[in-house]
C-alpha cells in the first residue's frame, strides 16, 4: 500500500496549517484540481489560487521542495489509488468481509512481531528523556496514538505532522535522543526530494524503525527494526502499525509495574 509523495506532503499541510493560510489555500486547489493544474505555469496557478507568485514559490519552500519545477514533477507523476474489498451488494455483508481481512492482519502482525527489539525499546523509553515518535499519514496515527499512550504512563514523546519538520527534527537530534519511526512499507525517507537520509548535526540519536519491510534489517541507519509480516494491503494499514504501538505501550506499562513492585 503505496502513497505517492504528492498527498503525504499536501495532507500533512492541510492538517497543520490554519483554515484559510496561503499554503492551506494552494494545497486544497492543487489536490481538487490536480489533472487540471499538470499544464499550469507558476503564474497560472498563481493566478487560480489568487496569490502572487511568491506565494507559490515560498509555498514550494514550506513544504521541502526548491522551486516549482520540483512542485510540477510532484503532480505530473502523481497517482491516486484505492483498494476494494467486496462486491457484496449489502453494506453489512461489505463491512463485515473487509473487517475479516483487518482482523487477519492484525493477528499477522501480532503474531510476527519481534518482541526482542520490542523488549529494547520499552527499556530505552524507561531510559530516555527525549524521544520523538513520527509517522506519514495513516503511519502518523499509529505514531500520535503512542504519544498519548505513553503520557497517560508518565512519559512525555514529541511528534510532528509536517514532513519537513520530522525530517528537520531528525537532523537537529543529538546522542540524548530517542526516535521512533513508523513506516509501513518502510519507505519513509523515500519521500524526501532528493532521497537520502538525514545528516547530523552533532551526535547520534538512537532510531528504532517500525515496518513490514524486510530489507529495512539492513540498514546501518536504523539502531533497531521492528519488523513484522504483512500483505502490504489496505486492509493491513494502519491497523497492524497501531496493533504494534499499542502492544509496545502494554509492554511499556508491564515494565513500569515490574519497576515499582
């Protein structure tokens, strides 16, 4: 289950930024008219938005990219997909078939999980102060469902929903930091333009990557992965990914109990 770049950063703008910005305003636009705008010119799109051309080109900015041909060659490879689950002619017969599929998958990933990188990060969240838990989209959820859990357990967890500005934390993070990243399809930093990982500023922060790819294992970026088996299906996602956060806040909580009897 693959989404493209275009609606991970338009998205997660829209969902940051104040009803009625500049950068709200474009977004919305592009996304309801995206096969028209694939042949607009800076000052054409300018034009339909009613702003100047320096709002696109800054809005260009604010969402990770250089310049407008980069926001052009976002929309013209753009695609848009959706997956569906039943033919049944009834609504509860439709609900009750794609439930099923979800419920498997959960079953999947709770039971493929590897709870040893599970048992390190919740003695590595007892250990760190700060820690950051990011995600992309539906991946997000999983990631802002943690933070909550882990502050009704004492422990306090920064996220971010912007794309730029997890990248952006990720650079600026030191020795003393403690990352958790959701990725289901484990393409997290394919998302950045041009692709390529974070370089630190000074230190090391200590990553954990949560996915069902199996080739994540082997990148020397990730301190540990947290993998588990999956379809990589619609049915799959986020559900497995929020199974996995809330199961790692059980653990979480199991360890606290353990600590203070």
């Amino acid at each position: 289950m693959y989404y493209g770049k275009l609606p991970i950063i338009f998205l997660s703008t829209i969902a940051s930024e104040n009803d009625g910005t500049t950068n709200c305003q474009i977004a919305n636009y592009i996304l309801a008219n995206i096969d028209e705008v694939k042949d607009f010119t800076i000052s054409k799109l300018a034009q339909h938005c009613h702003v100047a051309n320096s709002s696109i080109s800054r809005f260009c900015r604010d969402i990770g990219l250089d310049d407008y041909s980069e926001l052009k060659e976002l929309i013209n490879t753009n695609s848009m997909e959706f997956q569906l689950y039943s033919d049944c002619a009834e609504y509860k017969e439709r609900g009750i078939d794609f439930s099923r599929n979800v419920i498997n998958s959960i079953e999947k990933a709770a039971e493929t999980v590897n709870y040893d990188a599970i048992e390190s990060l919740v003695k590595d969240i007892y250990k760190y102060d700060n820690i950051a838990c990011f995600g992309l989209l539906k991946a997000q959820t999983a990631a802002m469902n943690l933070q909550s859990d882990l502050l009704m357990l004492g422990k306090v967890v920064t996220s971010k929903l912007p794309f730029n500005q997890q990248l952006k934390y990720l650079e600026n993070a030191d020795e003393n930091s403690l990352i958790i990243i959701f990725s289901y399809t484990g393409i997290y930093f394919d998302y950045w333009y041009p692709k390529r990982t974070p370089r630190y500023k000074e230190g090391r922060p200590k990553i954990y990557f949560i996915t069902s790819d199996k080739k994540a294992s082997g990148n020397s970026y990730f301190d540990k992965v947290i993998h588990f088996d999956s379809l990589q299906d619609y049915a799959s996602h986020p559900f497995q990914l929020q199974i996995i956060g809330s199961i790692i806040a059980q653990s979480y909580a199991y360890y606290l109990k353990e600590k203070n009897s």
